[in-house]
C-alpha cells in the first residue's frame, strides 16, 4: 500500500498548474484522469469501484452482506487554476482512513456497517451549475435528468461527457442509494484562517452558513463604441457593473462582527464580446452568505429594491432568479461530541466552529447523520494556485477521520 503522501502527490500531478495548483473543472479530461487514477488505487486497495447516474464515483468495502454503508469522501474536481487540497484531501483520507479501518478490523467479529468511500461529481460549480451537483442528486434534492442536462458555456452536456468517459452508471451497478447509507463523513482543508491563527489542529463544524445563489440576466442593446451617443445607450455592462457594486454595498451596510455578510459577484458572460460593440447582454452569479438568516433575507430584500433604479440608470433590463439556497444548519451534536472525543485521545487540539464555504456535507446533512472536520488552510488561501495544509496537519486529519469511523461502522449513533 502506498502511503497518503505518496498517493497526494501522484494525484496532484495530474491537471497540474505550472504555479503548483491544479485544473481539474468537472468532467474534463484532467478531472476524468484523476477519477480513472483513483478507481485503479481503490482497487488496488481491494475496494470494487461503481458509479451512479448522476457521475459519482464509489469504493465499496462489503464485510457484512446487506448492512448499511458508513459514506465518506469529498470530489476531485478543482476550479479553474484551483489548489491541489480542496477536495481532493478529502477523497485521499477517506480512502486511507477507510482502508485502516479494513485492516485493523480483519479477522475480527464484522463490524454493524460496511464502508463506501465516493468521490462526488461536480461539486465547485465552475463548469456547470449548480455547485454540489452530484451530491445533491445522491441526497434527493436535485433531479438526476437535471443535472445531467447542465451545459458549460461551450453547450456541452454535462452527462454526454460522463457517459462518453465510462462515469455513468444504472440500475444493478450496486451503488448505494442514499437509503442505504447510515451516516456520512468529510474532512476537508479549511479554507480560512480560523484553526492557523488561533493554533488549532482540527475543526469540529457545527453549522453552516445560509447562502443565496442568483443567475442574473442584464439586457441592453448591441451598438457601436464610438459612435452611439452616450445617453442613448443600453450598456448591458454598465448595469452589471453596478450589480456588482451593489453587492459590495451589501456587505458593507449590513455586515456586523457577530453577523458578516459576504457577497461576491462571478463569472460574467458578456455578448458580443467585442472591443468596439457595446454590450448588449450579461449573465452573472451573484452570491450571498451570512451565518445569520435575517441578515441574509434583508440583503436578498434591497437586491430586488435597488434593481429597478439600476435599470433606469443604465437604460437595461434584469432579470434575477435565485438559483438554489441552504439556510444555517446544525450538524448533529452526537457526531461533533463523537469527533471530539477522538480528538482528545489523538491529542489533537480542536475547536468548534461554522463552515462559510459549501461542501458535499451539506445537501447529505439532513437526510443522513453527517460529521464535517476541517485541517488548517495556510494564510486561509483557497480557489488558488497557492493552496497549502501542512503535512502534519493533513496526516493528523487521516488519523481522526480513521477513529471516527471506527466509531461508525459500530453503529455509534450521531444524529
């Protein structure tokens, strides 16, 4: 067996970035090498490798016929010249975490619950949307024909590319519904600051953030650069422009120190996209994030009152529709005060604490009991080239995740 570090190393290789990140969008081919690669390791390990219909990829380790399964992982796919850790940790030390328990439970009594080991489809959201696309069919809040109907904005099909790289599975292929799953558990680098500054080794999520999601459409009208008056144009750009300003506005009218609200605009697509054309459509993500769901609610609220005034000042029409949601949501106490009391017999230091990014753990919370960790994110550096977790971190993330789902796969209940 190869060890975590060597397995990290050899996946980061693949989709490499020249400044030391990787670029693996979902279902390209760098993201369909790293899957192919990982199902040769699951293997290896003696894991029988199976995907689902909606492009997830599963390890089953089967000790006790018909028994639920202990999930655990996170995704392999990265954003656009993204860091080698966001999720891609957590899929390595789900498999190593997975194949010690294996190991020190061989020749025993079979344990309550078997082990699946999956690395989810499409959870940055870069290439398709929505984010946490593949986890959220598993768990029943997207449709399945949905998803695979996503295009990128070249219009390719998000489930014509898994199925012409071998990703789509069916019915019979044995992987398991999320009625067959018992509990699940991520462990995931932070991507804050929270654990490197106050010197702590593990966090123990407890909620998450509420978010709002928009795709937002700015109508304007196509006209020349130079030639076209200034008071008759229809900047579409110029609309999204103060979209984007508002967003910022938001945040800095309603964020307090005990409820911060982030806001962020992204991903613009500007037609025609000429030099010397005025635009005459943009398409925009506009994100919302608080811990507190009136401060959440109030920033939705002025979005839609300050649209109509960007309208007539840019002589455009928008269009806003909120695209998906999650309010603030409490993992189970039982799996925290689980994970926490591993920790203390690793010796490991941990502190409680909130998610403000999305991850799988959220659309499995609540329809299955779910246990979130975090390693430390050096300088809090995410969706960047320059992603780091320490080694030492990341080895001691592999040893609690091991403990706690030792705990698991006994049935030890947490929610």
């Amino acid at each position: 067996m190869t060890s975590f570090a060597e397995d990290f190393t050899a996946l980061s290789a693949i989709g490499a970035t020249a400044r030391g990140g990787v670029h693996r969008e979902a279902a390209s081919d760098a993201d369909a090498a790293a899957h192919e690669w990982w199902a040769g390791r699951l293997a290896a390990y003696g894991f029988r490798v199976v995907h689902d219909g909606a492009g997830n990829q599963f390890g089953l380790l089967e000790t006790t016929p018909g028994a639920p399964y202990v999930l655990l992982g996170s995704h392999l796919d990265s954003q656009p010249c993204g860091g080698r850790w966001d999720g891609a940790y957590g899929v390595l030390a789900a498999g190593h975490a997975a194949l010690r328990v294996a190991r020190r439970r061989a020749g025993g009594p079979p344990p309550r619950h078997n082990i699946a080991v999956v690395s989810w489809f499409n959870e940055e959201g870069s290439r398709f949307t929505p984010s946490l696309m593949g986890s959220s069919v598993h768990a029943g809040l997207l449709d399945a024909a949905t998803a695979l109907d996503a295009r990128d904005l070249a219009g390719a099909r998000a489930g014509d590319l898994l199925a012409a790289q071998h990703r789509l599975g069916g019915p019979g292929t044995g992987a398991p519904a999320v009625s067959d799953v018992a509990a699940y558990a991520e462990i995931h680098v932070e991507q804050g600051r929270v654990l490197e500054e106050t010197g702590t080794t593990i966090g123990l999520v407890e909620a998450t953030w509420a978010a709002h999601k928009f795709a937002v459409t700015v109508e304007g009208e196509q006209s020349h650069t130079g030639a076209t008056r200034m008071h008759e144009r229809r900047d579409a750009l110029l609309g999204a422009a103060h979209l984007t300003v508002l967003a910022r506005e938001l945040s800095d009218r309603l964020s307090t120190a005990q409820a911060p609200l982030h806001t962020s605009v992204s991903q613009l697509t500007v037609e025609p996209n000429s030099p010397v054309t005025v635009a005459r459509e943009v398409r925009l993500h506009l994100d919302l994030r608080s811990p507190d769901e009136a401060v959440l609610e109030r920033a939705s609220a002025l979005l839609a009152e300050r649209v109509p005034g960007i309208e007539d000042a840019a002589r455009v029409g928008i269009r806003v529709v909120r695209t998906h949601h999650w309010g603030v949501r409490p993992l189970p106490a039982a799996g925290v005060d689980l994970a926490a009391g591993c920790a203390d017999r690793l010796g490991l230091t941990h502190r409680r604490m909130m998610t403000l990014a999305g991850h799988d753990a959220i659309p499995m919370n609540g329809v299955v009991p779910t246990v979130l960790l975090f390693v430390p994110s050096v300088g809090g550096v995410t969706h960047n080239e320059g992603e780091l977790t320490h080694d030492a971190d990341a080895a001691a993330g592999v040893d609690l995740l091991t403990e706690v789902l030792d705990r698991l796969v006994d049935g030890v209940p947490v929610g």
